[in-house]
C-alpha cells in the first residue's frame, strides 16, 4: 500500500519558514515607514489649509494696516478652505499679528482627534503630528525625528 512516489515535487517545511522569516523582516521595515508616510500625507491637509490662512491673514493685514478683528472664521471663508478640511481640523491663530497657526485634528480626522499640526512664523516652519514626530507603531505614543525639517 505504502508506495515511494518518485520525483516528488513541492516545498519542505524549513524552505516555507525560511520565506516566512524573510518576510516578516521585511515586514517589519516596510511597516513603520509606511505608517509615517500615511501620516505625513494626512498632515498635508492641515498645512494647506494653514497656507491659506496665512494667506488670507497676509492679504488682510496688506490692506487693512492690521489683523484687529480679523477672526478665524473670517479668514476661512476668505480662504475658501474645502468642507473636509474643515470636518477634519479645528484652526487657531496665535497672536497680534499672528505668529504661530494651528491646526487640530477633530473626531472626524482618520488617526483620531487631537493631533495637532503647527506653523511658526518666526521659524518659517511647520510642527507637529506627521512633519516632525509620527505614532510609533510598538507603543501607540508618539516618536520623534530630530533630523526633520519642515516645509513652508
């Protein structure tokens, strides 16, 4: 009953293991830094929407000599900064004139709510979730980058 198959063909269990191995090294590179990409492509939506505050800041104090009474909400609506933007972040202008504009991510942002997303103008730089520190994977907390530079 018992009959040796000759030219057996297919894969043994230690060549399956050596492939799973390479993989999940492979895997545990591959992962972070896509995790840090979706975050930096998320954190996006909030620089451009902070680019267009200062813009609407700029133009403001360019034509009124300052940004007395100039809110958020009114330079939003000057902006025209997109529904999903806006479902997605809260914005804050820091100061008179402003020197540092903040996004904040709201319950309906994708990584959850209270990320925060930041531009200094004294630095000309941006801060914050996806720019210069992302969610470490491992521990759920944040890591950062001290090598990160932001954009304007």
């Amino acid at each position: 009953m018992l009959r040796k198959v000759k030219n057996q063909k297919g894969f043994t269990l230690i060549e399956i293991l050596v492939v799973v191995i390479i993989v999940a090294i492979l895997a545990a590179f591959a992962v972070p830094r896509y995790l840090r990409y979706v975050e930096k492509s998320r954190s996006t939506e909030a620089q451009t929407g902070i680019r267009a505050l200062r813009t609407a800041f700029d133009v403001h104090v360019q034509t009124m000599g300052n940004s007395e009474g100039y809110t958020v909400e009114m330079a939003q609506k000057d902006s025209r900064l997109g529904q999903s933007t806006l479902k997605h972040w809260n914005f804050e202008v820091v100061g008179n004139p402003p020197s540092k504009y903040v996004a904040t991510s709201t319950a309906d942002f994708a990584s959850g709510e209270g990320k925060q997303v930041w531009y200094d103008v004294e630095e000309t730089k941006f801060h914050g979730y996806g720019v210069d520190n992302w969610t470490n994977p491992d521990t759920g907390g944040t890591e950062t980058d001290a090598g990160a530079t932001g954009t304007n």
